[in-house]
C-alpha cells in the first residue's frame, strides 16, 4: 500500500487568483489544461493508494480530478480564505486527503490546553492551513490513521510599510531588518506551535493504542534537521524522567517510548541505506528536503513488533531541475511516496504439525504450487545477525548431535561437524549469501518476515569451517547500484585444487561432492522466495547436479527434522520416485528463470 504527499504549487481554477489579482497570478484555460494533465500523469506514476495535498484552493475542480484518476473517496476539513472585498482572490489554501479506500472519522486537530498555556498561545490562535486527520479502511493493512499538514512557511509576512521621505535610508534598512527578524521569529513559533499540536493529538491516539498504524503527510516548509522536525517525531533521546535518569527506569519503558515516537520514513525505508536524501525543493539553487512522511513505531522496520513496515521511500523531483517547463505549470515541490508492506505474507505461513501432501509432481507448474508443497514460506521475527548462540545451536547445530550425525563433514573442508564444533571452529554456511537474500527481497518487496525468514531458513545453511566461508562464491550473483551481475555458468571445484581447497584464483566454488546439497539447497530458495534471475543453463546445470547426486540419508533425517520443528520442508530431498518427477518438471525449474523482456542487469 502506497502513501504519498503532493505539494499541488497554488492549485487555482481559471479566473480565480492567489493573493493578488495579476495575471501572473491566475492560469488562463490552456494552462490550467496543461497543470491539471501533469497532476493527472504525476497520480499515474506515483501510483499511490493514499495521498495528502497542499496548496488547494479550488477544492472541488481538486476533487473532480481525483474522482477521474481513480480516488473516489476525498477529504477536507476547511475552505480557503479569499480578500474580503473580492472574492476570487484566495490568501489562503488547504489541504486534502484522496483514498482509493474510504475514509472515516474525518477530523482537524483539536487545540490542547496544556500546549495553549505553556506556548502562550492566544485564544484565537489558529493554524495556518487546518490539518485534515481520518481513518482509512484498507484491505491489505487493515485500518490506518493519515494526517495531511502543511505547516507555516519560514518566509516572513509581508512587511507592508511605507518610509517617510525624512527618513534616512540607513535608518529603513535597519527598521527592515529588525522588522524581519521578529516576524521570521513569529512565523518560526506559528510552525513550532502547530507541528507539536500535531504530536500531541498523535500521542493521544497512540496512548489508545500504541500499535496504532499512523501515516503523517506533508510540507514541513523545514528540513530533517528543524526544531519543528524535532517536535513532531520526537526522535531525540530522553536521558531523565522526573529526575530519574535510565538506570533506574523500568525494563519495559524504553520499547513503550519508541511506541510514542515518529520515525522518518527515508531513515527507516530498507531500500534507502546508505543513499543520500533527495531533495523536494529547490531555493535559490539550493537544494533542500521540506516534503515529509512521518509513520508511528507500529510502521517500522526496525521494531521486531511492527504489523506492517515502510519498505520503499521514493521522491520525483526531475521537473524541480529546469526541465524548460514553469513550476507554475507543474509543482515547485517534489513528490514523496512509500510504500507499506504487511511484515508477513499470511497466506503462506507454515502450519507446524500439518501432515506432508504429496501431489502429483506433472501438476506443478508455477511457484505457488511448489511454496505449497513445501509447506509455506518460512517467516521470522528475528534476522539472523539477530540470533544467539543459543538461536543458531537450537535451530541448526543441535540436529548433528541429537540425531548422531556429527560425522557429517563441512561443505568446503573434510573436518566433520562434531570436531568442528570441538574446536570452536564451526560457521554457519548461506548458500545463497545474506548480503543477496537481504538486498535481493527488498528490491522485491517482500515482507520483512519473509526477509528475516530467508536468512535463517535452515535449507539455506550448510556447516562450515570459520574463516573459509568468506571465501566461497556457490552462488555467483551480484549487485552493482540496483542490477544483477550474473556468472555465464556454475562451475564445479576441479578435482586438482581438492587438497587445497582453493582455485586458481583463490576463491571456493562448489565443491563437486557437495553438488546436489548445494543445488537443492539452490532450487529451493529460488522458487520459495521468487528469486528468477537465472538462465536457462544455471538451471540445467542445478537440476543436473541434483539427480546426479541424491539426497544422502543425513540430508533426509535433516529434511524431516526441520519439518517437525518448522512445518517447512524442502519437496527436492527425498527419494528419488518423489524428486525426479519434479527435477523433470521444465515448467516449474523454469519458473525461476530470468524473464523474457527483463533487462538482464535489473531486479
């Protein structure tokens, strides 16, 4: 599910103006055709669920083409200001919400008393631009709370004054400055006062529920680094309450105060590490992030209890950069757009203690009908950078040992496990490397569980001697930025670097007595987890090294201890009446197969 915020640049129908009646101030009938078909294509491309819009006059032209684009349900909780004595000249606009799902509850915030009494503020004090907050009833996330803002901009009031003649020139551009300062001192206390309004009726909804879905909206007119950013996630670390400082705090206090908190979603969007920020605005040829989008603690990826997650941040700003073409005609802002995933797939997860149904192997076409007979796609909670010793001897280790297979040797050396794990040398093997699966399913869009899930799939591991798994290339691919870089061919150790343990260039490949642990271990992470990036060859290659050499008796002792534990199975290590009407079954290898028409370097 897709939310997004779109600062419209003075949204005002023909015939109607913004803050002064001039022409450069209204649109004639072929602009307003021109501005309204670029909002049409922007809703198009951004492919958003929900969005909030700033800068609205002409609300119901607004509603019009959101009804057209495909947004039937609209919101807003104010009309705009025009001069008392002409009104066709709007001075001041709103905001509005547009859902492809409906909207509930639709509300403004509410002024809290103990912010009225601590800021000083006055009795008739209003927001610049009335924030519009409601409930929308999604199918995929279930109910989410939006707030659209458009707080008040860091440009001053219009000082407008009039100098008698007598008056030094020296002296006016002293009186101006002055002047300036206090009113981009008042337009800074206007913005901190209503953004920290905006917290507040936050937390009040999240002290109902603190794993309450909320989605915040808008022009913050201030960057990640503002005062009023500041008020309104409240990122910043608490180190006393009351006088008391952390040591002494309960347990459990920390996790309920990140319950409280905002996050930003560029920080938190798994898609966006190590990228810089980009910006939605430019300002005398600067640069600069006022566009925001602001999710509760229930949204991030980084809270192991969150039901859903930011997975993607994006931001179209190529129209800010001289594209030949006024704002005016189209935005001066840019568009931001996440996008929320729940952080399962439900559909698939594993029932553990269901019985293992066998299906005809020449009616298994697609990857659906494998992850099914595999017994669902396992998810988790935890990472596995997040498991314990103790996480990875119950979920891995323990089977050599309870099950007397300790004989079994590493995947690369000839040390069996048992004295691998006697001399503190023993690792945990990924077939597919983490590194892959972590940056691979992201890019895809899979759920964080599901995510979690592939780093610690236990078909995914293989024992290992410490220190030489870094240096192993059994599944060749790479990324360079966003695209694949894929091997011509799989290629086995030959036999003359045995011994060793290395190729000519230093570097594992796949051992030859390993080649069917390693292709099965292969086949079933591509179709479980949708990995298609392979050719047509890779797959011929994995599906011959997998009837060559069958599955071992630790492999199947292995494959039914998971399934008890887990409710997972891999369907390619069993006997060989079961497994080679599959490895057999083109349709479904191929089903991983790098698609016709996909550029060959993109995920």
């Amino acid at each position: 599910m897709k939310f997004a915020t779109f600062n419209l640049f003075q949204y005002v129908a023909p015939e109607f103006y913004w803050y002064q009646r001039e022409s450069r101030n209204t649109y004639t009938a072929a602009e307003w055709t021109q501005k309204q078909a670029w909002i049409s294509q922007s809703l198009r491309t951004m492919d958003a669920d929900v969005i909030g819009f700033q800068e609205v006059f002409s609300f119901h032209e607004l509603q019009s083409l959101c009804t057209a684009a495909g947004y039937p349900y609209f919101a807003t909780v104010d009309v705009p200001g025009t001069l008392p004595d002409d009104a066709q000249v709007f001075m001041r606009s709103i905001v509005a919400l547009a859902s492809r799902f409906p909207l509930k509850n639709i509300r403004t915030v509410p002024m809290q008393s103990e912010v009225q009494t601590e800021l000083f503020l006055p009795d008739g004090f209003q927001f610049s631009r009335l924030p519009v907050c409601a409930e929308v009833e999604s199918p995929e996330l279930g109910e989410v709370t939006v707030y659209v803002m458009h707080l008040k901009s860091k440009r001053a009031a219009s000082l407008d004054i009039t100098y008698m003649d007598d008056i030094a020139w020296e002296e006016r551009g002293r009186d101006t400055l002055l002047r300036l300062s206090r009113a981009n001192v008042a337009s800074l206390l206007q913005r901190g006062a209503e953004a920290t309004l905006i917290y507040h009726s936050v937390s009040a909804d999240l002290k109902t529920n603190r794993q309450r879905q909320i989605v915040v909206l808008g022009d913050l007119n201030d960057d990640q680094r503002s005062t009023a950013f500041e008020a309104l996630t409240m990122q910043d670390k608490i180190y006393a309450i009351g006088g008391i400082e952390q040591e002494q705090w309960p347990e459990d206090l920390i996790p309920k105060l990140h319950d409280y908190r905002l996050s930003d979603s560029f920080r938190i969007a798994p898609t966006m590490r190590q990228s810089a920020r980009p910006f939605t605005h430019i300002h005398h040829g600067a640069g600069s992030c006022l566009d925001h989008i602001l999710v509760s603690n229930s949204l991030n990826p980084q809270n192991g209890r969150a039901v859903a997650e930011v997975l993607d941040y994006q931001v179209w700003n190529r129209h800010l950069d001289d594209d030949g073409i006024p704002n005016r005609l189209q935005s001066d802002h840019g568009l931001v757009c996440i996008t929320l995933i729940p952080t399962h797939d439900q559909a698939n997860e594993p029932q553990i203690g269901s019985p293992i149904i066998y299906r005809d192997a020449a009616n298994l076409a697609t990857r659906q009908d494998f992850i099914d007979l595999a017994g669902g796609i396992y998810q988790s909670s935890k990472h596995f950078r997040q498991w314990s010793s103790a996480d990875k001897w119950n979920n891995f280790w323990s089977f050599f040992f309870d099950s007397a297979y300790g004989w079994v040797p590493s995947i690369y050396g000839s040390m069996p496990v048992d004295e691998l794990y006697q001399k503190q040398r023993h690792s945990i093997e990924h077939v597919i490397p983490l590194d892959f699966l972590d940056r691979y399913l992201a890019l895809k869009h899979q759920p964080r569980h599901v995510r979690n899930g592939a780093t610690v799939n236990p078909f995914n591991f293989a024992p290992s001697e410490r220190g030489l798994n870094a240096k192993r290339s059994n599944f060749a691919f790479d990324f360079d930025g966003d695209k694949i870089i894929r091997p011509f061919n799989f290629d086995l150790q030959p036999e003359a670097f045995e011994r060793t343990g290395f190729d000519k260039d230093n570097e594992w490949v796949i051992p030859s007595r390993n080649r069917g642990d390693v292709a099965r271990a292969l086949l079933y992470m591509l179709l479980v987890y949708g990995i298609d990036e392979l050719y047509e060859r890779h797959i011929d290659t994995l599906v011959h090294w997998a009837k060559i050499d069958m599955p071992s008796s630790w492999e199947l002792a292995y494959n039914n201890w998971v399934h008890g534990r887990l409710g997972i199975r891999n369907p390619l290590i069993d006997t060989p009446e079961k497994v080679l009407p599959l490895l057999n079954n083109q349709e479904l290898m191929h089903a991983m197969m790098l698609r016709e028409g996909k550029p060959q370097g993109q995920i």
